[in-house]
C-alpha cells in the first residue's frame, strides 16, 4: 500500500495523527499533514483506513500496488 496525502487540500485537522502517528505527522510551519511512511507496513492498515476515511479534508488515500 502506498499512502498519498495532498498538501493543497490538507486544513490542518491533525486527525490522521491521531488515527496513525506511526505514519503522519503534521508540519507545524506549514500547517499541513507530514507522511512519516509513504509505504507503511501492512499491519498499519486499518489504522491508515481510518485517517483516509475521517479525514475531514478528504487530503488523504490510499493507493494498491501491484
């Protein structure tokens, strides 16, 4: 899996962090989700699922690869 997370849509809710601080921090400079892990390992699934799904600015996704 790989994780993608658009800047220009990202407000700076810092949910994702709390969901998977594993894989997303936040820049506070900028005010926008950091990814900490582009591919993370699979057993952080369910978590990374639940900060694409919540998150408010629909910023993140999820994307398989072959």
């Amino acid at each position: 899996m790989k994780v993608v997370a658009d800047t220009s849509l990202c407000q700076g809710h810092q949910l994702c962090q709390g969901e998977a601080p594993e894989v997303f921090g936040f820049d506070e400079d900028g005010d926008v989700v950091v990814l900490l892990q582009e591919h993370p390992d699979e057993s952080l699934r369910a978590d990374v699922g639940t900060a694409v799904k919540y998150c408010p600015a629909f910023a993140l996704s999820i994307e398989e690869e072959a």
